[in-house]
C-alpha cells in the first residue's frame, strides 16, 4: 500500500501538472511549495507548506509532520549561490560533504536524492505517476522533420551529448549546422528567447533536448510542454527534436495542436552516447 505522497515543487507546469494526476487517481498528496520557485497556482486547494531552499530541517520536520512517506522532485529551479542560499545546518552539513560550489546540477541532485532516501522517504520519478507521458520515437504530429532539418538534429544531439557529458544543460538550438545557443543555467525558455534574436534567413533550427549521460532522472527528467512550443514558433524554429523514452511531453494534445498550428514538427529521437 502507497503512503502519502510529497510532491517537492518548483517553477513550470510540471508540479500542477502532478497534482492534477494525483487528484484525479485519488492519491493523497502534501505540496511543499519551495519559495522564489514554485508558483501560487500550483498549491491552490491542496495541502501544502512554503519553505525556502536552504531550510532543511524545516522541510524535512514539514513533510514528516504531514504523514509523507513517498517523494517526487518536480519542477525548475534556479540554482542560487551559497549566500542567497543561507543553508540551515541540515543544508550545509550536505553541502560541505558534496561540495556545493564544485559539484554540477545533476551531481547536486543526486546527493540530494541519496540524503532523502537515507531520511527514510521513498523517492519517485515523475514518469511513475505520469503515466504515457514519456516521448515516443517519431513525430508527435502531423509535421514531420524536413530533410534539411536532419543534419541540424544530428548535429544537435552531438552538441547535446557534450553538454550532457560536462553537466552542462540539456538542450541545444542548431540552424543550418551553427550553433545558435546552448542551455546553461538559465534553462529551456530564455535559451529559445535568446535564440530569437540570434536566427538566420532560410530554414529555421532545432531545439534539440536530451537527458544527461547517468543522470539522476527521478529528479531533472527533460521536459517540454506547449510554453515550449509557443518559444519555439517565436524563435522562428523548424522543429523539436527530443529524446524518445526519457523526456516528459506535458499536456500532449496541446503541444500536438500547438505544434501542427505552428507547422513545426516535435519528434522523439533515439541516440547512443559515444
């Protein structure tokens, strides 16, 4: 028998998203909503508690407190430094075995993971409770990849694989073999803005988003939903090109429409690490 399920939320539409599955299965769910990430609508008419990232023993007591026994990680958050942080001693007890200043997202991540588990919590991948929602391989639409869109996906993925390798990002953005942008830190959505301004005349890009080589994907799985779409069309792009069978499509009828709407293809693709 499944215990309570936490639901640790940050920004995007995915945490809402959970919810919203949760509900409709008849799960019991607690949100604790982290502050400066999480968004007002994601906690409306749920259980739920603020806390700021670095509270850990706050947190930790919060969830305990709610009868939490199962955890899913969801949702975007921006990496603060050490000092916007103000780790509790919980935090940075954690963060001086890991070292925080030197370690990548994805490491980070998973230690945060590892500590969780080690707390007694059973923690879930968002896939487990989203059931379908994983890309398959091939166009999710009526628009397929042009031919000369092939090159740039490839090209894409080369470029995807070495920001993976470096935990880096996810994502790249290649128009006619250039590199337009790559994501950092900043995330998803301001590298597709970024790449508004950076287009070329002809044949739009690729956004092309892929997991991490080893990464932790129970906590930071790719995701795309139609706001990303929606960034696409505005940068002028051909398509989205993503990994089949590890990223997160949510809300997939309307990204299908908005797709098609936009004439832009999304496709699930498949790779192999070098």
């Amino acid at each position: 028998m499944t215990g309570r399920l936490g639901i640790v939320a940050g920004g995007g539409r995915l945490p809402q998203r959970l919810v919203e599955s949760c509900r409709a299965a008849g799960r019991d769910i607690f949100v604790l909503a982290l502050e400066g990430a999480a968004e007002p609508e994601t906690v409306r008419g749920v259980p739920h508690a603020w806390c700021r990232m670095g509270a850990a023993v706050k947190g930790l007591s919060v969830l305990r407190e709610n009868n939490v026994t199962e955890l899913v990680l969801a949702g975007s958050v921006q990496r603060p430094s050490l000092s916007t942080l103000r780790p509790d001693w919980r935090a940075a007890k954690l963060f001086a075995r890991i070292g925080y200043r030197a370690i990548g997202d994805d490491g980070l991540l998973s230690a945060i993971i590892r500590e969780l588990e080690q707390e007694g919590f059973r923690v879930l991948g968002v896939d487990q409770l989203l059931e379908g929602e994983l890309a398959a391989e091939g166009p999710l639409g009526a628009v397929k990849p042009n031919p000369q869109s092939e090159p740039d996906i490839k090209h894409g993925l080369r470029i995807a694989c070495a920001l993976g390798d470096l935990d880096i990002g996810q994502a790249a953005v290649v128009q006619q073999g250039l590199v337009l942008g790559v994501e950092a830190i900043e995330g998803t959505d301001e590298l597709l803005r970024r790449c508004t301004t950076l287009r070329r005349e002809g044949l739009g890009g690729v956004l092309v988003k892929i997991a991490k080589p080893g990464q932790e994907r129970r906590a930071d799985r790719p995701t795309i939903g139609p706001r990303t779409v929606a960034l696409a069309a505005e940068a002028g792009l051909a398509g989205i090109a993503v990994e089949a069978g590890a990223t997160v499509v949510l809300d997939r009828d309307e990204v299908i429409g908005a797709a098609d709407r936009e004439g832009l293809f999304v496709v699930g693709v498949r790779h192999s690490w070098p």
